[in-house]
C-alpha cells in the first residue's frame, strides 16, 4: 500500500507521535507515517510515500496517519485539519453533538470523518479514536467547541 521513504524502516529509536510527523512533514516525498504500539523500547515510527489506502493490509497494532494536506483517495486536500492528540471534547467538557446520534455508525478512517464534518455545516470539530476496524463507532462530530475546557484521554 505504500513505498519506504530513503530505507527509513523504521526510523531509530521509540518516537511519540508528534515527533514522527515532525519527521515527515520535514520531508517534501512523505505522504504518511505509520505508527505501531508496540512498547517503549522499539522502533515505531515509518515514513510512506505513494500511499494507497485500500492496498494497506489491516494490521491491529499498526495505524496510518496521512500528512496533512495528502489524502490517497484523491491527492492533496485543501482544507488542511489540526490534530490535538490525546484531547476529547464532550458533552460537558468543550464541545456538543452535531445532533442526538452523537457518533457516526462503525469504525471510520480519519478522512472520512472529516469529510462528514465537513458536510455538515454546524460541525466545528471530529473527535476520533481508532477502533482498530471494529464495530465501536470512531468518529464523533462536535459543535460549540472550547479547546480548554476538552478532556485529555488515553483513547482519543
């Protein structure tokens, strides 16, 4: 589903998020990384070129995290969103349901929840957790948000 980026596979030492996208985003040929859970001693961090989501094999420890303005099911976007990992806004604390669903039917990519928000014109935010292509709902649009009153969560 993607090409090794310079034989980077993976990149030295156990990296956090945020310092895996760093990597890439300070690459021009980087389109994705894909992170893997898999202990604070490894290496965890990969940088993709050429992604091509639907050729991705599922694998439950790994997840895929596109570059910001890269989307493989249609190239580059214009809307450009910003992630706050490890931050839930709920009712009560920062943000409200779109409507009374509250959350999207099943597990979602990313892109697709942000497509929905983005169709629905009281939707400001998507709070988004990978549930690793179960049937839990993943993807929940929110209005009214306040960043500073949002949760932290180990889940989201």
């Amino acid at each position: 589903g993607a090409d090794n980026l310079h034989g980077s596979d993976p990149l030295m030492g156990h990296k956090l998020l945020k310092e895996c996208r760093e990597e890439c985003l300070a690459d021009p040929e980087c389109d994705a990384i894909v992170m893997q859970d898999n202990g604070p001693l490894a290496g965890n961090c990969w940088l993709r070129k050429n992604v091509t989501l639907d050729n991705c094999p599922f694998e439950p420890t790994f997840t895929v995290f596109l570059s910001p303005p890269y989307d493989a099911s249609g190239g580059y976007r214009d809307h450009v969103w910003t992630s706050h990992p490890r931050v839930r806004c709920d009712p009560g604390h920062g943000g409200e349901p779109v409507d009374e669903k509250d959350a999207l039917d099943g597990h979602r990519l990313i892109s697709d929840c942000e497509d929905a928000c983005l169709a629905e014109p009281r939707c400001e935010a998507v709070v988004w957790r990978n549930t690793r292509g179960g049937l839990a709902p993943s993807c929940f649009l929110r209005s009214n948000i306040e960043l500073a009153r949002c949760e932290e969560s180990e889940v989201f």
